[in-house]
C-alpha cells in the first residue's frame, strides 16, 4: 500500500508542474476563466 501512496503522490506532484507550466507567470483568475484552453488544459490534470 505504501508504494501506491507513493506513486499517487509522485502523480500529483507532475500534474502540479503541469498545472504550472500551463498558466502565465502572472496568473489573474479572470483572464484565466477566460482562456478556455488554459482551463481544459488544467482541469483535465486535475
């Protein structure tokens, strides 16, 4: 069970890099809620 804990975390912790690298350097939600590639591209790591 251990390692599949680990595993999942290592999961998260990619899609987090992802999320990031996916928005901006200066992230504003409302430009953000407006890109709807942006947001598809992020929910679907989520």
């Amino acid at each position: 069970m251990e390692d599949e804990i680990k595993t999942w975390l290592e999961d998260i912790k990619q899609a987090i890099s992802e999320i990031n690298d996916f928005l901006p350097d200066q992230k504003d939600f409302f430009q953000f809620k407006k890109d709807l590639k942006t947001k598809r591209a992020i929910e679907g790591n989520v």
